[in-house]
C-alpha cells in the first residue's frame, strides 16, 4: 500500500506512527490491522481497542499520483469536522461524535469514532430501506434549520486569515439565479443535439419548472453532497453517516441529489469502475423505495416542499444527462472519467436511459390549498 508521505513505509508503521502520535496503544504486529476498506482517497481501518476509525491518505488516486497540499487538506478535513458537528445537532448520533484529523508531509490521517456493522443493501428489506429513507429526510429537513458556521457558498476552503469559508462569495439567491441560466443553457445543449427523444415534451417540463425554482424559500445550510450507500451505516437503530463531501447550499438542492442518486444515478453506474462493487443495479428497486421513503420524511407533508424538491430533482437529471452528452463531446477520456463513468459507449447508452426519464418526468404535481401553483 503506498501511503501520501515522502518515506517509504510499510502499512503496519503507518498506522502505528498515527496511533503513536495519538498517545494511543500501537499494534504488536501485522496480524493486529484491521482493514475496514478503502475509499478512492484513503484506507480505513478500525482501532477495535478504542472503537474508533483510522483513515489515511493515498499516494495514488484515480490513477494518478496525489500531490500534498496542506491548505487543501485542511479545508476537506476542517469541512468534515464542521459537518460532524452541524449532523450531530440536527439529529444526535448521526456522524461520529469524536474526530480528529494531523496533516504533515509525512504522516497525514484523521480519526473518528466507528459507528458500528453496516446491514448493506444486501441486508434490508423494503420496510428497512424506506424507513431509512424517512431518516435520512428528516435528518436533511433537520439541517435547515442550523445556521452554518462559515460564510459563503459552495466547497470550503481555506482563507488568507486562515479560517474555513465558502468558495464563492455571492449571496444565496443570487447564485440560485445565475445557476438558473446554466440550467437552461444545459436544457438547451440537450434539445439541440442529434439524440432522438421527445424535445417538445422535455421543453415544455423544462419551460414549467426552471423559472420556478424556489429562490426565497431557500436557506443557506452547512449540508453533505454525498450520501452514497458506501458512505451510509444502516443499522438497528437507524442509519449513520461518515465520510461527507460538505458544502455551504441550499437544502432543497442537495435534498434533491440524494433521491435523484437514489433512484436514477445509482443503478445506471454499476458498469463503471468507481461504483462496480456497489452492484447497485441489483438493488434498484430498495434504491427507489429508500428515495420514496426520503421524499415523505423530508416534506413533511408540506405540498410546496414536495413541489421545491421536485423541480430540483428533475435539474439534477437534466445536468447529469448534459454531462453525459459534454463527455461524448470529448476528443479523449481522462483516466478519472473512464474511472467515474466508463467508456463512449458506455456514456451513450446512460444518456439514452436519462433522455428517456426527462421524457417520462411528471410534470403535473398536486399542490395543497395556499401553496404557490404556477
């Protein structure tokens, strides 16, 4: 295993160098690692003494060597103890409660309580999947109501002061706006291409559901990009969350992402090399039912927020499919994009499968007495 530090090092001195620099007890020897996986960033393991979890860097990622960079360190680990802590106070034993993370040349990590045995997809049955939807939505409505501790918008990174902040420094609505022309420029790039599918139908979704997009109704969060079953512990006392990619958003946005990877974006990857041990196209029916079960716990029953989430749902499809189609535009591949969704041919017949969902999207909505209608 080769490891983001300039020496050479064997796994077992690794582990024990962050064990040791933690005033934790060290391995006596290699048949003491505990390998819990790895990731396409880091390896995991389980300090099973302390009940918590070892995380360090890779040399390489995406096949490519990985170049250490402090100030960005910082901001991704910084971020995931932010997120930790706005999670735990949404909802209480959500992420881990303790994390720490060392950043140096020669010896990087972060470390985090383990929150237990996952049931995976394998393990659940089609209540069990809905109920962890219902949890995962009222835990992202939950989030809403958080003030974020950084300013900005987007990624986080580090400041000239040396504190987190948002990449972008706009104001939430004004960047809702902005993000309004890209959505139909993508929509347009789309009906303009030499696909065969119903446009006029597509259009007209397109015409009904971007200009209203909620803008005021929305509220600028510390929220969690990815959700991914990899990055989810189900368990018998509800689902945890570890490993976020966290952003200063919206909430409706983000919401939004979730049931769109849930009941589109996952089962159509299982061919490519980032998500082919997930095998999530054998799971795509508990897939649908947990982003079904995620919709009711985060609307709560409110038909406007039903209405906010869908619209975003069926932006999330549109600049997926556009992406698919920019790639097809490519002369060549990059490795990290053949990693992230296969080949041209590959990529085509995802498109296709998008094309038709947009096609088949529901446009008309039932909307409750005083909501807006359009």
């Amino acid at each position: 295993m080769k490891f983001l530090t300039k020496q050479s090092v064997t796994e077992f001195e690794q582990v024990n160098r962050a064990l040791e620099n933690e005033g934790l007890n060290t391995l006596s020897g290699e048949s003491d690692i505990k390998r819990l996986g790895e990731g396409s960033w880091h390896y995991a393991y389980l300090v099973e003494r302390d009940q918590l979890v070892l995380r360090i860097p890779k040399k390489v990622a995406y096949e490519e060597a990985v170049v250490f960079n402090r100030d960005q360190l910082t901001a991704e680990y910084g971020a995931t103890e932010a997120f930790y802590k706005t999670a735990n106070q949404a909802q209480k034993g959500m992420c881990p409660e303790y994390f720490r993370y060392f950043i140096d040349e020669d010896l990087t990590y972060t470390l985090e309580s383990y929150m237990g045995e996952t049931l995976g997809l394998e393990g659940q049955t089609q209540e069990q999947s809905e109920q962890y939807g219902r949890e995962m939505g009222d835990f992202f409505r939950a989030l809403e109501e958080i003030d974020p501790p950084y300013k900005g918008i987007g990624y986080l990174e580090v400041a000239k002061n040396g504190e987190l902040k948002g990449g972008l420094d706009m104001d939430l609505s004004a960047c809702i706006v902005e993000e309004r022309g890209e959505y139909e420029e993508e929509l347009h790039n789309l009906l303009s291409s030499a696909f065969d599918f119903n446009k006029e139908k597509v259009a007209a979704a397109g015409k009904k559901f971007i200009p209203n997009r909620s803008i005021d109704r929305e509220k600028r969060i510390l929220t969690n990009q990815d959700t991914s079953p990899e990055n989810l512990i189900f368990t018998s006392s509800g689902v945890k969350m570890i490993d976020p990619v966290p952003l200063l958003y919206t909430g409706t946005s983000i919401a939004a992402n979730h049931v769109f990877n849930y009941r589109t974006f996952f089962p159509t990857v299982y061919d490519t090399r980032r998500y082919a041990k997930g095998n999530y196209h054998l799971y795509a029916n508990l897939l649908k039912v947990h982003a079904d079960g995620f919709v009711e716990g985060y609307t709560h029953g409110s038909e406007q927020k039903r209405m906010d989430l869908h619209i975003e749902v069926f932006l999330k499809l549109v600049t997926m499919a556009h992406a698919h189609l920019e790639l097809l535009q490519e002369e060549t591949l990059m490795k990290e994009q053949i990693i992230r969704f296969g080949t041209k041919e590959q990529i085509e017949k995802r498109l296709q499968i998008y094309l038709t969902e947009l096609e088949n999207f529901q446009v008309e909505v039932s909307l409750g007495e005083g909501s807006e209608g359009f």
